[in-house]
C-alpha cells in the first residue's frame, strides 16, 4: 500500500484534501490519508491500479500533457474537484482533490432562491394580466410549481367554520391533480397545518411529515402521494388570514429560511394580488353601475327635459350635463364659463338674470324664469341653483338645474289664450253664468248674470242661491241642488227674484264641475213662456172654431139620415119599431153634436143629455132635476159624450119599451142629483118586472139595447146598476171623475 514517497516533495499527510499521484501504468505511487478513504469507497485497497474512474483521466493528461479537471461524485454522496497535473519527465500524474459538495448545496440553494424570486416576478405578471381571480390563482400555483420545482401547490380559502376550501392547485403530475381534487371534494382538506396557519396568522412549516404526523395531511392523502414537507402560509387582510398557500415538497425539510421567506413574500404579494382584483371587480361593477346610474340620470334628464350644471366660481369652470348641452344646443366639448352661461340669455334677460346671481351670493333664493336666445329662436327656461362654501364660508361654487319650459310656457300662453276667449264668450253670452260651492255660495258670475238679476258683479258674489230666489221654490231647489252635488245634470224652472223684488220665470241648468264646484246657466225665459201662453190660447181657439164646424157639419148630416129613414118608414111599415129606435138613437147623437157646436163656455153636461133623450123619445116622461148650491155645471169629458149620451138615451128608451102602455103616462120617472164631483141619474118605470135570471153585472138575460149599454160604459168612472122596487124597475147611473168634470171644457 503506497502512503507515502519520498519524491513526493511539498505533498503533506495532513491536508484534508485528498492527493495522490499515478504512475502511467495506473498504479497509485502516493496517497495520503484522505484520499485513501476517498478511493476505498471505490474499492480501491491500495494494492492494486487505480479504480477504473480516474484510470481514463489520468492516461489522458499524460496523453495530452495538458492540465485537466473533472469532478466526480461518489457512492456516499460526496462530491469532489480533482485537478490533474501530468509529469512526462517521469511519466506520472498528481492528482489534487478537493471537496466541492457544500459549495454545491450553496449553489443549489441559491438556484431555489432564484427561482422562487422568478417566481414572484412572474406572480406579478401574472396580476397584471388577470382577468379574474381565480385565473390569477391558477396561474400562480402554475408559477411555484413550473419555477421553484414543488411537488404540489394549491390555495384555498377560509370558510366560515374554520375549513379550508381549495380554489386553485397545480403539481408535476397526475397524482397532484388526484390529491387537489380529493382536496376539493372532501371538507377533510382542513390539514391541521392549513388550518393552525390560518388561524395563528403565521407560517407553518412541516419539515418532515413522517416525523410530524400531528401536521401531516390524511392518512389516505399520504398513501396517494410523496408529501415530505409542508409549508403553509396565511394570506393576511386586516391582520386575520382569508386564505392559505400550501407548498408540499417530495424532499424533507425542502425549504430554507430564505427560501420560506420568499414565499412569504410571495404569500403577501398573492394577498394584496387577490384584494387588487376584487376591488378591480368592484370599481369595474362600480363604474358600470355608474355608468349605468349616468345613463339613467341621462335618460331621466332627457324626459323631463331637465339639465344640470356646476359652477366653480374660484376657476370661472362651468360644466354641463348632456340634457343641458341639449338645451342651449351647445357642442359637449366647447369649454364653458358664466359669461358664456351669460351669452346665451335672452339679452332682455340678461341684467335681471345677473341681478338674480349676485343676489343668490349674497344668500337669497335662486329660482325664477327666463329666456334664451338661440339662433334667433327664443326658449324659456327655469333656473334653480344651490350655492356651495368652504369651511370660512367663503362661495366657491354652485350646482343647479335648468328646465326647459318652452313647451309648458306655450301651453300656459295657449291656455291663457283660450281662458280669454271662454271669458270673452261668456261675457257676450246673453245666458247668466254662475259658480258656486258646495254650500251655495257664488263665486263667480258674468256680466248678463248680474244683470239679470239686477245686482253688480260683486254684490252677487256677496249673495247666496236663495238670495235670487222667490220663497216658494226654496225646498225644491235644495232637491235639485243636492241631485246636481251627487253628479247628475238637473234642468227645473223657477222664480228668479231680482234686486227691487221683481220675479221672472227662469230656466236652469246645473252640472257639477271636475274640482268639486258647481255650474249654473240661468236663462230668463219669461218672454218666451207668455208668448207660448198666448200662442197656445189662439190655438185653442183656432181648434174651437174648428171642432165646432165639424160638430155642426156631423149634426146636419145626421139630421139628414134621420129625413131618410122617416121616409122609409111609410115605406116600410113591418120595419117601423126599428127604425124608429135608431132615428130615436141618431137623433139624441145629432142633437149631442148640436150642443157641441155651441163651443168653449157650454158644456156638455149630463141633464142636457137626459133633456136630448127625453125629447128623442117623444113620450111623457117625468123628469125632476136637481143641483147642490154653491156647485159649477158638471161637464162631460169630451170623448166621453157621444158613448153617454147613447147609454142615457137606451135607458130612457127601454124604460119606455118595458113599460105598461096603460100606465105610460105616469109610469115613467127620471130624477136627477149633481154636485161639483158627480152626477146621479134614477130611472124608475112601472108596472114593470125584470125578468127571471136577469143579471147586469154578468150580461144574463139582456137585450139588444142593454148589451149595446154594457159595453158602451166607459171602464172608470161610470157605475149601473138595475133594481126591483115593487112593480117598479129602477136604473141608478152615477157618474163621477174622470168621465165628470167640473168646469172642463170640452
């Protein structure tokens, strides 16, 4: 075993780095201890060549009598640098070794610090170009795991009950995306180190998970996966964690503290990340709502034809609103100020309307109307504003809106046109025009209304309803009034009483109006009723002249008929008793006619219907008339006296017929009672009898003559009725209102 050579000069057993020197067969010449213990991991014993590894490089540099260097990393895990100096002189090679396997982990370690910083570069982009939040997420679990070579990144959130809900994850494989979605499905995700993170608002690290079960996920997540250490990192708001990065690792205790100081790093910027994007969100939902609430106010303007506008008073700067840029049909992005506020006033506004403003400075109320002069074309426009001060009351600006009012002002000027018209026509009406209240009392009259009643304008509105009536119609108009209240229309007629006391005869119309008054159009129609009255008198007595020229005329030609049938008496003698009746019945009809003829003053009345018939009959009959003091002549209703004088006559006539001829004279008695409501008539005849079964009321046992009186008995107001007094028959005819009436004409 070669250890030591005394040609070896300036090598030295103690230096800790292992040297040794081989001769250009491969046998080793010299070795010091470290470089002993070195080889033997190789299987080097130190009797034969050097092991395989360095046997190339060594013939190598003695091949190419050049320096050379290379590294090897050996079974127990230690690396080396091995510098190679050739000899050629005497054909050897020394070999300088030195240990380069720390120098390795700070190189690997500054590596992981790298990448964790590029990391939370690419974090930062990452938030740049989010479009939502769990995008961003996604991305930056993408971002742990693609650069700092972790085995399983995911972020979840805390839940209300303390869990964790997982949102985002990424790892190198299937079995990460296994673990994230067991994660996901499972409420057992809440690791007790997600969980201790969050709620100690710290980091937790878990070094080495087979060590530290007590912060190791599930068992069965363990099974499925290579976790080895665990770092887990409370995002903060407001000092208490919302949510939790966890980094997992296949290595134990993977992480340094630098490198878990990054990540927290990291961990900050997510959650200031996350916070960023929802109030990125928010302003986003905020501007459309607002822009949303600025198209409405927009929209709101436009309907109501209303605009706004603000003042900075310090700057001179006016600003308007779109509806107000509308009105005075300025372009939106010319600049404004209260001159040229001022230039589009009407310029016979324009010193009241500076009037108006300086007043408003000084405290007092800004709202009144005005004019604009646009293109030669003039707008009416309402200007209301508030002022606004500073903290030393001090006016720096004023808000206020502007209503276009042209077309409500043409209405208004419209209207008033119309009013003046309405006012004029019922001012030249000839028609009185009265508004009153619910109470009665005038609040209003025309002109031709005032003097109707003989008063002035304002000594009518000082009156009543009942101050322009006649007593008498008091009650009636309160019916009326209070039918005209409840919506109906009421047309009545009443005395008007004028201001001497003088009453005409006035026509009224009242209607309710819309806002709870009345309206009453009062006509004076006392002309017109007088005139009616008289037209209606020469009428009547046109109609009478008339109606007595028919009756006479009717008269003649009966009297003419009854010539006829005498003459055909002679010539007929077997017909003689029926023609005798009939001349008897259209003589009593002709002689009716001939009392009509007589015209208005002499009515018919019913004794002169018992005189007509007696006389037709031509046969001695009683006849006893009487007629109460103090009564009027009881005349007939006109077409009522033909049908009476009929039944009168086949009374008078059968009584004749049914009477003993022995006895006739005397046989025969009419008495007669009339007073101002009725008249009686009793026809008594006798020896006579009814005969068996004889019944009236039923039609039994009637003649020819009594059917033909049934049914000429007028339904109301006539009554008949037969009796048996001994050997006597009487007839009792009544007759009473509306057949009979007192001083009727007929």
């Amino acid at each position: 075993m070669a250890t030591s050579n005394p040609d070896m000069e300036g090598f030295s057993d103690e230096n800790p780095n292992p040297v040794f020197r081989v001769t250009a067969d491969g046998h080793v010449a010299y070795v010091n201890p470290s470089a002993h213990g070195i080889l033997a991991t190789l299987g080097w014993t130190g009797e034969r060549a050097i092991a395989e590894p360095f046997l190339e490089p060594v013939l190598s540099a003695l091949a190419d009598s050049v320096n050379t260097e290379f590294e090897f990393g050996f079974p127990d895990g230690r690396e080396f640098a091995f510098f190679l100096v050739p000899n050629l002189g005497r054909r050897h090679v020394d070999v300088y070794g030195y240990d380069i396997g720390r120098l390795r982990l700070r190189e690997r370690k500054l590596d992981r610090l790298n990448r964790t910083l590029r990391a939370i570069q690419h974090a930062g982009q990452a938030l740049a170009r989010a479009a939502d939040e769990t995008a961003y997420l996604v991305q930056v679990c993408r971002n742990v795991v693609e650069d700092c070579g972790h085995f399983l990144v995911w972020i979840g959130f805390v839940e209300s009950n303390q869990d964790i809900r997982p949102v985002a994850w990424a790892g190198h494989d299937e079995e990460c995306a296994t673990i994230a979605r067991t994660c996901e499905e499972d409420s057992r995700l809440g690791f007790a180190q997600a969980i201790a993170a969050a709620e100690a608002g710290t980091p937790m690290y878990c070094r080495d998970t087979l060590a530290e079960p007590s912060l190791a996920p599930p068992r069965e997540v363990l099974e499925l996966s290579r976790h080895r250490s665990i770092l887990a990192l409370p995002l903060l708001a407001g000092g208490r964690a919302f949510a939790v990065l966890s980094v997992a690792n296949d290595r134990p205790d993977a992480f340094s503290d630098r490198e878990i100081a990054l990540l927290k790093e990291l961990a900050d910027d997510l959650a200031f990340g996350i916070q960023t994007i929802r109030l990125r969100q928010a302003h986003t939902l905020t501007e459309s709502a607002l822009r949303l609430s600025q198209a409405d106010l927009n929209r709101a303007q436009a309907v109501g034809h209303i605009g706004s506008w603000r003042l900075d008073i310090r700057r001179n700067q006016l600003g308007f609103s779109l509806e107000n840029h509308r009105i005075f049909e300025l372009p939106e992005d010319k600049p404004l100020s209260y001159e040229s506020f001022l230039t589009a006033v009407h310029p016979d506004d324009r010193e009241y309307f500076d009037h108006k403003w300086q007043m408003a400075l000084e405290g007092e109320p800004f709202d009144f109307e005005h004019r604009l002069l646009i293109d030669g074309r003039i707008k009416w426009v309402r200007e209301r504003a508030e002022l606004e001060f500073d903290s030393d009351g001090q006016v720096i600006g004023g808000f206020g809106t502007t209503q276009d009012t042209s077309k409500s002002k043409s209405m208004e000027e419209a209207l008033l046109r119309s009013e003046t018209r309405f006012r004029e026509l019922v001012e030249h009406t000839s028609d009185g025009i009265f508004v009153h209240d619910a109470g009665g009392h005038f609040l209003d009259v025309n002109q031709a209304g005032a003097e109707m009643y003989g008063y002035t304008r304002q000594e009518i509105l000082l009156l009543g309803i009942t101050d322009l009536l006649m007593p008498e119609d008091f009650e009636r108009m309160r019916v009326l009034l209070a039918e005209g209240h409840s919506g109906q229309v009421v047309r009545a007629e009443w005395l008007g009483r004028r201001k001497d006391g003088s009453s005409f005869i006035a026509e009224v119309v009242v209607r309710k109006l819309h806002d709870g008054r009345s309206q009453a159009i009062v006509r004076d129609i006392t002309d017109r009723r007088r005139n009616e009255a008289d037209r209606l008198i020469a009428l009547e007595k046109q109609r009478d002249v008339l109606i007595r020229e028919v009756h006479h005329r009717i008269k003649n030609h009966l009297q003419g008929v009854i010539a006829l049938m005498r003459n055909r008496i002679d010539a007929m003698p077997d017909l003689a008793t029926p023609l005798s009746e009939a001349i008897c019945q259209i003589d009593t009809i002709a002689q009716v006619y001939g009392l009509q003829c007589r015209g208005e003053g002499y009515p018919v009345t019913v004794d002169s219907l018992v005189e007509i018939s007696v006389r037709s009959a031509g046969a001695a009959v009683t006849v006893d008339s009487r007629t109460e003091l103090g009564t009027r002549p009881a005349g007939l209703r006109g077409n009522e006296i033909v049908p009476i004088a009929l039944v009168i006559n086949e009374l008078i006539t059968n009584a004749i017929k049914h009477t003993d001829p022995e006895s006739w004279a005397g046989g025969i008695r009419i008495s007669m009672l009339t007073s101002d409501d009725k008249a009686s008539i009793r026809i008594r005849n006798g020896p006579a009898k009814l005969p068996a079964g004889f019944d009236f009321e039923s039609g039994e046992k009637l003649g020819t003559g009594l059917e033909l009186v049934r049914g000429l008995l007028p339904p109301q107001g006539a009554s008949l009725r037969f009796g048996q007094d001994g050997e006597a028959v009487v007839v009792d005819f009544s007759l009473q209102w509306p057949v009979l009436q007192t001083g009727v004409e007929n």
